[in-house]
C-alpha cells in the first residue's frame, strides 16, 4: 500500500498495536484519524502527536457507526484507508456455561464492528485514489488460545469475511489487507510485560515494512509459522501450542 499522503481512520486508535500504528503513519506525512470508547486515552495519544485527530465511537452501536461515518466523510473528504483494529480480548471457558454478555459483546465488537465501519465508509472509499482497508484478525484465528475461545473464534471469521472482501473488491479498486499479529506486548490479557510475547515496537517496525509491499496477508514474527499450521494436523499442533501457554504464568 501507499504509505503517505493517506487520510487514514484507525478504530481502537488509543492504545496498543491502534495506538502505535497510528503513530508509525502519523510520522511518514499521513492525516490520521483515530478512534475508540475512552476519551481520555483519546487525547493522551493525540497529545503526544500533535495533528492527530481523535473522535469516539463505540463499534458495538450500529447508530453510532452510522453517523460518525458520515461525520468522517464530511470533516475528512480526502479519507482513503480504514484500518479495523478495534477489539477485545476475554478470557472464556468453551466447556461450561454461555456467559451472554461476553459473548455478545466480543462478537459484536471484534466481528460486527469491523464488517459495520467498513459497510458505513465503503462507498466513500470507492470513490478515493489508492482505497485500502486492513482488517487487523490474529494468529489465534489460524491457531486459537483455547482460554480465548470466543476471541479466537471471531478473528477465524474476521479473516474468512477478509478473503469474501479481497474478491469482492477487485474491479473496484479497493485493496483489502489482512495483519494477522502473534502474541504482543500490549494490554491484551495484560501482556505488556510478557516475555513471550513480540515487543510491540519490533511488531510495528515488521509490519510497516511489510505493509510498504504488495503484501495482502502481513504475517510478522511467529504469525508465520502458525499461519502454515492448518491442514490435517492442526488438532495436534493446537494442543502443543496450549499445552506450551499454559506451562506458563496464568493469563489475564
């Protein structure tokens, strides 16, 4: 993809891989725009870069999806890529009762919002030059964290409805790119400091690099390994790689 002179809204913008992304564009010359729930983190990352520009959205309300889009459109005409990175990360338990509300909203957030921002700026983008949408998904939807059923589930559906959109997309111009992170320092079940995990400026400086190609799948560190894990022994793989976290301090 282009990597400057883009306006560029990045949902989940206030912290972790949004935050730092928005960060990394920001100082190659694009108009960023960033957004998510919590004001405060909002303003501490737009302060600390200054042109940056915050909005809130909750990407759980359709509503508010519907007119912060139009609002971007009419205050950002020259908005030409969307990156969907807004999204949760609880722990569940896939053998024991349904808990609703987790349920509900880690759907609704990490599926149903990128499907609604995209679906609410796509005919805008249609119409821009060089029109990118990256949908940030996981290696956990390739190879899931059984703790983190629901979530890995979600990204597995997030990266299906990726590939519907890459095909869909092509006579219109609109280039659709998946980042699919391993394990990052970020808050996320509280890994800021897990050692196991790809520090986060190393993730973004791989990413980046990787975005600058004609790369429509970025895998970065051990994404690559766990991307080429499906097939018949996936099962087995899935049970090496849970058995090896698990070894490890609790999550969350």
């Amino acid at each position: 993809m282009r990597m400057t002179g883009n306006t560029i809204l990045i949902t989940g913008g206030g912290s972790g891989i949004g935050r730092a992304l928005a960060e990394a564009f920001h100082s190659l010359g694009n108009k960023v725009i960033i957004s998510g729930r919590r004001r405060e983190r909002l303003d501490a990352a737009i302060d600390a870069n200054p042109g940056m520009v915050a909005v809130e959205l909750d990407v759980t309300d359709p509503a508010a999806i519907l007119t912060t889009a139009a609002k971007l459109i009419a205050d950002h005409p020259a908005l030409n890529v969307v990156i969907n990175n807004a999204g949760i990360m609880l722990i569940d338990d896939a053998t024991g009762p349904v808990d609703e509300d987790k349920l509900v909203t880690t759907v609704t957030t990490n599926l149903g919002g990128p499907i609604r921002v995209t679906a609410a700026l796509l005919d805008h983008l249609k119409q821009q030059p060089d029109p990118v949408i990256v949908n940030i998904t996981s290696v956990l939807g390739f190879v899931p964290l059984v703790a983190t059923a629901v979530y890995s589930a979600t990204k597995a559906a997030l990266h299906s409805y990726t590939l519907s959109q890459r095909y869909l997309l092509r006579a219109a111009g609109v280039n659709v790119i998946e980042i699919a992170p391993p394990w990052v320092r970020t808050e996320l079940l509280n890994s800021t400091e897990e050692e196991r995990a790809m520090p986060l400026d190393a993730f973004i400086a791989e990413a980046m690099a990787k975005l600058a190609t004609d790369a429509d799948e970025i895998l970065v560190g051990d994404a690559v390994a766990m991307r080429a894990n499906p097939g018949a022994g996936e099962q087995a793989f899935i049970g090496v790689f849970n058995d090896l976290v698990a070894s490890g301090p609790p999550l969350g």
